[in-house]
C-alpha cells in the first residue's frame, strides 16, 4: 500500500537526479583515457578518452529480493565485443557491491544503513580480457546512500527534571528539552523536528521549534501541588502525516516563595513558674506556624507588652523556629502573681511582590502564673563592702547586715558567718542583730583585705539560708618605721678625691598612706664627729653618700660603718637606723677596683647565690671524673698484671700465632689441642722428687720443665691430627664469611718429616744447645717472663756441665 507508493516515489526521484548528472565523454582519437575534468587538451583541440560514468547513489533500508542496481561504468573504448573486463576496488567491493565483469554494471547486495556510514568509495579498472593489462587510468568514484526517514527523534539528555517558583506569571521559562533525528538534516524534513505537550498542557506548553518549556498558568500553588509530570513529544518530518516522533516525561518542580504568613495555633498559652527561678529560666515554649519551608519558615519572636518587656525574654531556637520565654528579672509571688505577655511572630525575610496577601505576623497572649514558695531572707541593702582600722580594738564594730523575709509570714532571721571563709576567726556577728566585730587583732600589712560569707536564714527553718559574700578592707595605720631597702655595702677606692659619689640609699616601708611615702635622710647622731663622709637628701626617698676628704689607707682602716637615721611623713612618724658599710679598695687608673682587704667582701659583691651553686657543682663533676679516672686506671693495671701472669703456654701459642699477630687469642680455642696431650703424665716425670717441688721455693725456670716438649715418636698416629686439619680446612672454605686467616694459625703443630726445622727455639729439647736468650730481656714486658724461664734453664744446663 502506502510504503510501497513512497518506495516508488523515491526510487524514481533518485533515477531522475541520477539521469540529470550524468555526462558523457566522447572518444576523439588517440588511445589515451581520461578522466572527468581532466585539462590535458591536445593544440589540435583532440581529447583523451575517458569514462562515461557518474556520481551513483543508492536508497538505505532497501527490502527487496533482488540485488539493487547502483549505475554503470563504462568506457568510451568499449566497443561491446567483450574484450574489456571491468573490475572495481575499495570499501564493500566483492562484498556489499558487485560489478558485471563484461556490462560494468554495479549492483548492491546488502541492505544498507545511511546513519551508518554515508557513503563509500571505491576504484574502477577496466582491463584488457586477454592480457589483463589496464585499458584506462584507474579512477575513482563514490556511491552516497540515499536517507529515508527511517529514525526517529531521540531526547539524548533525560531524564529532564526543572523547577520553577509557585506564582509565577504565565509564560515564565521553566526549562528547553532537545531531541536528536539521526536522518540527514540536509535532505528532505526527515530530521525536521517539532515539540508538542501530550500530558500537563493545563499547565504548561512548549515552543515547536526551540523545545522551551513555559507556564500555562499563573496560579501554581506549591502547597497545593508542588510537583507536575509533563510528557513532551518530538515528531520529525516536520510534525506532517507518516512522521516518527519520541516522547520523554520532565518532572517539573514547584519551589517555594514566601507567600504565607505565620499563624499561631491558639490565641492564649498559659505557664506557670515558681517565684524563686533565677534569672534566665525557661518558661515554656510557643510556635507560630508557616505552610512555606526552607528559609520561609525563619521567624523572630518579641515580646510587644512594656510589662512583658521588662519582666521577660523572648529568644528563637534556630533549630525548631519556636519562641522560648525565659526569666529577665526576679519573680515575687508576694508583688505579683500573674504576668500576661503579648508575644508576636513575623517571617524574616519578607518577599516585597506578596506584601498585598496582607500582614506576614501574627500575635498571641501568654499567661504565666507565679507559684509561691517559702523563699530565705534576703539581704538588705545589698552593699559588700566594709572598711576597718587596723589598730582597732577586739570587738570593735565593723559594720551591721540586714536580712528580711520576703514571705507574707516575716519570719525572725538569724545570722551567722561562714568559717570555710574565716577560718582564723578574724571576725564575729552577733546573730541577732546581724553586727559584725573584731575577733582578733588586726594587721593591714598580714592582710590588706578579709573576704566572708555572712549567712542570714529563718530562725526556725534553718534551710531557707542565703548567703552574701562581704569584703572588709582594712585600713592602713603608720605602725611600720621606714627601713633600708638592702643591706647596703660599698666600696670606695684609696685615691678617692672630695664630693665623689659612693652609693645611692633607698629605703622601704611596709605602710601605705593615703598620701604616698616621704622620707627623710639624716646621718645618726653618733656619726655626727665624721669627717670621712657626707649624706645628701635628694628630695625623691633617696639620699647619696659622698666621700669628704682626700684619699683614704687600707692600712689605716679599711673599713667604714656609717648609720643613717630615716624617718618618715607619719602620723605618727617613725624612724630606723642603718648602717652603710664602707669598704676602702685598691683601685687602678680608671676607677675600677682591684682589690680589698676583705676577700669575703669581695666575693659577696661579685658571685650570686645562682654563680656559687654553679660553681660547687663544677668542683663536684671535677671530682667524679678524677675519681673515674683513678677507677679505670687500677682496671688497666689490673688487667696488664693478670696478662703477665698468663700461663706460658697462652704466650707460646701468642708468639707462634702467624694470622693475627700476638693479640688475637680468640680467634681459635687451644682446648681441642691441649686435650690430646697428657700434662700430668709428663709433669710427673719431671720433677717427681726433685726438691721443693711445689713448694714455696719453686723457681720459674724449673717450671720450664713442666711444659709438653715435642718428641718426635714413630709410635705417634698422625691420623686424628691430620683430619681434624682438614675438616676445619673445609669449614673454613666453605664458610665466605670468615675471614681470610692462615688456617696454621690455629695450630701449634708442624707436622711430620717437614722439610724445613722449627725456626723457633722454644721447641728444642736438647740439653746442649749454645744459644744465648739474653737478648730476650731486651724485647720489653712481654717477654720479659720468657726471658726468665730461658735464662734459668741455661744456667741450670751450664751448672749440670760443671
């Protein structure tokens, strides 16, 4: 029916552009090919030969059964007898299109898909049948694939989620959705697209063209309906009859926009508190409630009464948008038992478009009901300061406190201090009348200032207590005489000339007067015959002492004590004596001393406390070290006397040691070797009955014979020897990470029929040998005792001569 009508139609649509495009290229003359547009003109005016062919194009999406005819090559040398074989190369050649070898024919054989690939190109050859030589220059050409509307549009980006504010005028943009037709834009309305709205046109409609999405309406109410599904289509071919469309669904969100005021549930709230809740003590809680949400719902609370005002606080808990009423002053149940207050509620931030709906606050009354309870007295007035002389009598009054009971009963108060406060019972109270007096002597310079806590409480409730802190200053009495603020010493050099200044005096007291301090300097009246020294007022609490005579001898005096009375402003004015100690020094050129007679002086001027701590602990690491040093030479002596008291055997195998020289006795253990000899065996037939023997008489030379002498005996077996050699000879190879030691260094032992004699003397056992060992002695402490041994023994062989 209809589908094959619109296969007719485009098939004879293509046939005609296809017809209109061709163009033929004659044969002039000459065997030369060429192509379409080539500019190779002979001067005669004669062209080349070329093809006569085309620009194909074939239709996508095509059903029937039959192979769909593409074009024709053909060249113009062909002279229809069959002697030009045309071939054809590139993409889908042999494939998807085939070539009539004797006609050129180009037929396709797939059914083929525009949004795949648009177009291919492929060679064409024409060649000689029989010796298959080219007949023209290969040319190229293209077969494009003819689009059908065969896709439909697609929205690429969904799921599409928009917003738009409630009450918004109509026509207010919400959101642009787009859909993308694969077909070619290019030919035809087949990837035409135009938008339409299939569900939510009631409130909403979207452009044809750009896909913009708009309100239909202006009355969106978010708290009516706060989300819409809108089910867009896109038909392509233009939206025209036989088009393909796709739909999608945008999920359209209503946001919120502060167009309702707060309301309070009820227009009266009622609490009740006791009258004793301090001060910042929630009330009760009261919220006024918003159908917006998110920061349309942010509301601030006041309290719009004055009574209200003074009496309460109204704050806003962030969290739930509730106004709390707390405490701001006292409650008393006996003044007034209930307080109403007017507390409003009003959005903070208001939307100016919405300002004509009318009032965005609302107002409720809160009653709170003052509960009365037994309350303790109270201190009145409530002052916290007492002052006090200090030279004032034990049990002279220090000030009074008043307490009431604020309850309609006026109970009696009783009072008391708190002695975790004055433990020293500085102070007493009578408890009656609420005096308080002196219980001890007072001292400002002690203590300036008393802190108590004085109680008052019911006297027949002792719970109701309440406290009062109280601060007792005490005032300041000239009880205290002025006195130098150091003990001063000074020193004054031998060559001093008249008027020279010595020292500067200050002095210190431990009074205050209201006034400030004012000291006076005068030389006591015993230093009243001295020349030596003159004492000068400065006007500011210090006072100069100057040298008075030419020079002064150490030899004479070296030391001067001159009292210095000073008195102060009073009343009533005291005064105190101090002596300034004069030290006569030898001094150089420049004034600086050098000397005094008294060492002691000298140190204590010179060395803080801080310096002599540092130095004792000085002299005491001094000490340790010294004693350290002794501890580790007496180790060191030690250990050269054991290491000369070795057994001469240890200093045999030492002098034989060819490795790693005479100090490397640790790098073998000598006991495998001693073991196979029989010390005892040998010891005994040495000295069995010579005289002395072990006794206290015994020599060292005649423990020379007690050492193993080396007899050569045919009876002796090598073997043990022998392997045992070379067993540690191949754990030595094979372990790399032993050094690199003469392996003979662990053995005192040559071996049999050795070509060469021992080089060493120790092992010779003849008794007639000639050589001289003195020069043993001369090889130092080592060899010292070896010396020994052989020097006795030659002079026991040479007694034996005798």
């Amino acid at each position: 029916g209809l589908q094959d009508f619109l296969w007719t139609m485009l098939l004879l649509f293509c046939a005609i552009q296809e017809l209109g495009s061709w163009a033929m290229h004659t044969e002039v003359e000459g065997p030369g090919l060429g192509e379409p547009g080539d500019p190779a003109l002979l001067a005669s005016g004669r062209v080349k030969r070329g093809w006569v062919w085309n620009q194909f194009f074939v239709v996508e999406e095509y059903t029937g059964t039959e192979p769909l005819y593409v074009g024709k090559i053909h060249s113009d040398s062909d002279e229809g007898d069959g002697s030009i074989k045309y071939t054809i190369s590139g993409e889908g050649a042999g494939t998807i299109f085939l070539i009539d070898e004797i006609t050129g024919d180009i037929h396709a054989t797939e059914r083929l898909d525009r949004e795949q690939k648009t177009f291919y190109t492929l060679r064409a050859q024409a060649r000689d049948r029989q010796t298959d030589q080219l007949l023209e220059p290969e040319s190229e050409f293209i077969i494009k694939v003819q689009d059908i509307n065969d896709s439909e549009p697609r929205f690429l980006e969904g799921p599409y989620i928009g917003s738009v504010a409630e009450l918004s005028p109509v026509g207010t943009s919400v959101m642009q959705v787009m859909a993308s037709d694969a077909d070619d834009p290019t030919y035809g309305s087949s990837a035409r697209v135009v938008y339409s709205v299939l569900e939510g046109e009631q409130h909403f409609t979207v452009d044809s063209k750009t896909g913009v999405i708009r309100t239909a309406v202006a009355d969106l109410d978010r708290e009516t309906q706060d989300r819409y599904e809108v089910v867009i289509r896109a038909t392509d071919m233009a939206g025209q009859l036989g088009g393909l469309s796709g739909s999608t669904t945008v999920t359209i969100v209503v946001t919120d926009v502060n167009d309702n005021p707060p309301r309070f549930p009820q227009k009266m709230y009622q609490f009740s508190i006791v009258e004793t809740a301090p001060v910042g003590t929630a009330i009760g809680r009261v919220k006024a409630e918003d159908s917006d949400v998110g920061e349309n719902t942010d509301m601030t609370y006041q309290v719009k009464d004055e009574e209200g005002v003074e009496m309460f606080k109204v704050t806003t808990d962030s969290n739930t948008q509730e106004a709390v009423i707390t405490v701001q002053k006292p409650l008393d149940y006996e003044s007034k038992k209930v307080h109403t207050v007017v507390v409003e509620a009003l959005n903070k931030f208001v939307d100016p478009r919405f300002v004509d709906l009318g009032t965005f606050r609302d107002q409720t009354i809160v009653r709170v009901s003052v509960l009365d309870v037994d309350e303790p007295p109270e201190f009145r007035p409530p002052s916290n300061l007492m002052e006090v002389q200090e030279d004032a009598h034990v049990g002279s009054i220090v000030g009074v406190v008043t307490a009431l009971d604020p309850d309609t009963a006026n109970h009696p108060v009783r009072y008391a201090i708190d002695r975790s406060t004055d433990a020293e019972r500085i102070f007493d109270i009578d408890a009656k009348t609420g005096a308080i007096v002196t219980g001890k002597v007072l001292d400002r310079e002690t203590a300036g200032w008393h802190n108590i806590t004085v109680l008052a409480m019911e006297a027949d409730n002792h719970s109701q207590v309440s406290r009062a802190s109280l601060r007792i200053r005490i005032l300041d009495v000239n009880d205290n005489p002025p006195e130098l603020a150091t003990p001063y010493e000074a020193a004054v050099c031998e060559d001093a000339k008249p008027g020279q200044l010595i020292q500067t005096i200050s002095v210190v007291d431990r009074d205050e007067p209201q006034s400030g301090h004012r000291f006076y300097f005068t030389l006591a009246p015993e230093a009243t015959n001295n020349h030596h020294f003159s004492l000068l007022d400065i006007q500011d609490n210090t006072a100069a002492v100057h040298t008075q005579r030419v020079g002064f001898n150490r030899q004479e005096q070296d030391v001067f004590l001159l009292p210095i009375l000073v008195v102060d402003s009073g009343p009533p004015a005291l005064s105190s004596t101090g002596t300034l100690t004069i030290r006569v020094c030898g001094c150089d050129s420049n004034g600086a001393i050098q000397s005094c007679n008294s060492t002691a002086y000298v140190v204590s001027a010179t060395l803080s406390p801080g310096a002599l701590i540092a130095l004792l602990v000085c002299v005491l690491i001094l000490v340790v070290l010294v004693l350290l040093i002794l501890t580790l030479k007496r180790h060191h002596k030690s250990h050269l006397t054991s290491e000369d008291d070795e057994d001469m055997r240890d200093n045999v195998i030492k002098y034989n040691d060819e490795g790693g020289g005479e100090q490397d006795t640790e790098a073998y253990d000598m006991s495998a070797l001693r073991s196979l000899y029989d010390f005892s065996e040998i010891k005994a037939g040495d000295g069995g009955g010579g005289p002395g023997e072990g006794g206290p008489g015994r020599n060292p030379a005649s423990e020379l014979h007690a050492l193993p002498q080396w007899v050569q005996s045919p009876d002796l077996d090598f073997s043990v020897f022998r392997d045992y050699i070379c067993r540690k000879v191949e754990q030595a190879d094979e372990d790399l990470s032993v050094p690199p030691y003469d392996s003979f260094q662990t053995y005192a032992f040559e071996g049999s029929d050795s070509p060469v004699p021992s080089l060493s003397s120790i092992n010779t056992w003849s008794s007639g040998s000639e050589q001289d060992f003195s020069y043993l002695g001369g090889w130092g402490p080592r060899f010292r005792q070896l010396a020994a041994l052989y020097a006795g023994r030659r002079g026991e062989e040479d007694s034996e001569e005798s």
